[in-house]
C-alpha cells in the first residue's frame, strides 16, 4: 500500500507542473502581448488569475473563501499572508480579484516558461543582498503609486514544517506605512497539507483562505512599524490555531 502512496505522490508532483504549464503555453501569445507595457499589467494579471484556478482545479483543490471584509475596486493594498507552500501564489490569484504584484524571491525565476513572466512581472528579491532588498522597496513604492497593489508574504521563506507561523520582516508593512496603505492579512489553511515543499506528501482536497478585517496606516508613522508587524501577524497565528485546533 505505502508503495502506491509513493507512486501517487510523485505522479502528483509531475501533474502538477503539467498544470502550470498547459496555459501558458495555450495563453502565451495574450500573455507576450500584456506584458509589452506596464500599465496593461491588469490584463496580465486577468490571464494569471485563469492561470491558477486550472491549477487548483486540475489538481483537485477546491476553495472555500472567507472574507470578513472585501477590497474595494481602484484601491490599492497591502495584501499578506502566511507561506507554506507553491500553492499560496495560486490561492492568493484566486481569492483577490484586485490587481497586485507579487514581491517573491528571485529562485523562481530559474523554473522554464513560468519563469519567463514571473521575472517580469514580480518584484524578484535577493534576501541575502541589501541592496536587492532595497530595490525592491523602490520598486514596490512605483507599483503602488500607479494604483496597483502589493503581496507579500512577510515570513520570507517557507517556514520549517514544525513551525506554524514565522516572525514576519518589517519591509512590508513599512511600505504600507510610508503610503498609507491598509494591510489585509489572509490565512491560507490546508495549502501545506496538500501540497507542502516536502515531495512525499500532498493530495486532493479543499483549500480554505480566510480575508480578515483591514488594518488602516493612515494614522501611523514609520515609529508603528513593530507593532504593525506584530498585529498582522497575531490575526494570522490566531486564525491558524483555530483551524489546527
């Protein structure tokens, strides 16, 4: 039996990059076209948000969505959530319908075909180099001031799998600050136990994200940070910890 459960597993893990693939290249010439300008960016972001829902689909995750509160349209924010798995970039698609550009670490622009977009339209991070950590704050403040949004996920990496929730880098919620930006935290539930970074592991079944109640920054100075930090990051581990309990 265990033998079949490994046989599942690794025919899982090839599907699912099967699954990233097939769109691309079926979207590719949309795709080529929408990345031409910057500000045809929303465009793009239409096709990804296709992109990740024939993923979760094909790979038979379906979403249960919470939202306590919705973003508004033409408005922009700081989305962030907690990181477990490659799923969490296809979830955080789904769930917001807003058009935002992901701050990710610069490894995945080496993955074929996804890697050709990604670098181009993500903010890619170095976190080994101040100065990459730099740019990206440049980089993001541009994305924000022509009316986009951001997402981070402010634990940085994937957190070890004991761990359930990491200590959050301050970068992103002092962007938020600096442009008075709300942050909207998000838990992403069952993303590690479907299809976690260990490869014998994973499988079907739904996918729960729950959108919290915005933090306003429209009060706080660059003074808040820490404890801005610390606020998102209790809705996350609390929210986690019910649905652990």
């Amino acid at each position: 039996m265990i033998v079949f459960k490994y046989i599942f597993w690794v025919l899982y893990r090839i599907w699912f990059y099967i699954l990233v693939t097939i769109p691309i290249i079926i979207l590719f010439p949309l795709l080529i076209v929408s990345i031409l300008k910057e500000s045809w960016y929303p465009y793009f972001f239409k096709l990804a948000r296709i992109w990740a829902r024939f993923i979760l689909i094909g790979m038979g995750l379906p979403t249960k969505i919470e939202y306590l509160q919705k973003p508004e349209r033409n408005k922009s924010y700081m989305f962030i959530g907690n990181h477990t798995s490659m799923l969490d970039i296809m979830l955080m698609l789904v769930t917001v319908k807003n058009p935002f550009v992901f701050v990710g670490k610069a490894e995945l622009a080496k993955i074929p075909l996804f890697g050709f977009f990604y670098k181009r339209t993500c903010i890619l991070v170095d976190r080994s180099s101040a100065k990459s950590r730099q740019a990206v704050f440049l980089r993001a403040q541009r994305r924000l001031k022509q009316g986009l949004s951001i997402c981070i996920f402010p634990e940085g990496l994937v957190p070890e799998e004991h761990i359930i929730l990491d200590e959050f880098k301050d970068g992103a919620f002092r962007l938020a600050i600096n442009h008075k930006t709300p942050i909207v935290p998000i838990t992403f539930a069952d993303n590690k136990k479907r299809f976690s970074y260990t490869f014998f592991s994973g499988g079907p079944g739904v996918l729960r994200a729950k959108v919290h109640h915005f933090i306003p920054t429209s009060d706080l100075t660059i003074q808040d940070t820490k404890a801005l930090n610390k606020k998102s990051r209790d809705i996350i581990l609390k929210q986690l910890e019910v649905y652990i309990a």
